[in-house]
C-alpha cells in the first residue's frame, strides 16, 4: 500500500470514529419523552410547555420515597420549575399512600401512574437498575441534565436545578 493510500484509510478511519462518536452523542442528548396516565387522562411529557422538569419515580413501599415527596410538593408549588412524579405501581396502591405524599402530589405536581414493570421506562431515563427513588432533572428542551438514584435532598436538588436552566449559571 504507498503512503497517499494509507494517509487516505488513515483519514477515512478518523472521520468514522469522529462520525460514531457524534451519533453517541446524540443519543445521550435525546430528549426524553413518555405517555402515562394521571387516572383521568393521559398526559404526555413532551407536550408539557418547556421547562426545567423534574421527574421523580417512586413506590409508596419505598420509605426513601415517601421520604423525599414533601420536598418535591413544596418544590412545585415554589412555581420556578415542574414537578413531575411517577408512581411505578398500580394506582391503587399509590392511593393507599400515606396522607403527607397524597397532599404534596397535589397539582400543580403532576402525578402520573407509570408501569407496574418500569424497568424499560427507568432505563431510557438513565437507571438501567431499576432502584427507587430515583429522580432525573431535565432542562426545558427535555435533556437530561442530572440524575440521582437514591433519596434526593434539597442541596442536590438546587444545585440539579442550576446545572439545567442555563439562566441560573
């Protein structure tokens, strides 16, 4: 092979890595979408207007996530961002939940049922292992901004929040 022809190979190799990289990247900057019900109709997530959202999954069987609800309530109704949360059980289940998680999933938090199998749903939003809580905080064009498994506190939460609204940087 002369040299003009491996400079060339050498050159079409690199655009290929830089092409795949590329694609990679925009699969982990996709926005993140789903319909789910909120027991009276369905409710999309991508035509919810844009804003920074966070989305929260929880069980009422998980104390983590009864623990963190009233923080997420008091969140929402600071107005400055949306509050979405998905209960991965049956609806009955989430109705049987303690009064303090039912008041603070009061609107304006918008309280969806998710499946009863969430696996698939919690990996495409970054939790391929399926733990409780977990919470993911998406700018306003639905990108993922931050995530945390586990129970969230508010210093995790104001600074998820700062690292997605490009206006608080």
């Amino acid at each position: 092979m002369t040299k003009r022809a491996s400079a060339f190979l050498a050159v079409l190799c690199a655009a290929g890595i830089a092409t795949a990289a590329q694609e990679t990247a925009k699969e982990t900057t996709v926005e993140l979408d789903f319909e789910l019900s909120n027991g009276r109709k369905f409710v999309r997530l991508s035509e919810l207007p844009p804003r920074v959202t966070v989305v929260n999954f929880w069980r009422s069987d998980c104390p983590p996530c009864v623990r963190e609800m009233p923080l997420l309530g008091r969140l929402a109704r600071q107005g400055q961002l949306r509050v979405v949360t998905v209960a991965v059980q049956k609806p009955a289940e989430t109705l049987a939940a303690p009064t303090a998680v039912l008041e603070a999933i009061m609107p304006p938090v918008v309280a969806l049922n998710g499946p009863t199998d969430p696996r698939g749903l919690l990996a495409r939003f970054g939790n391929p292992t399926g733990a409780l809580p977990y919470t993911v905080v998406l700018d306003a064009s639905r990108k993922p901004c931050a995530g945390h498994a586990g129970e969230v506190h508010a210093d995790w939460l104001a600074r998820a929040v700062k690292a997605c609204n490009p206006a608080d940087r």
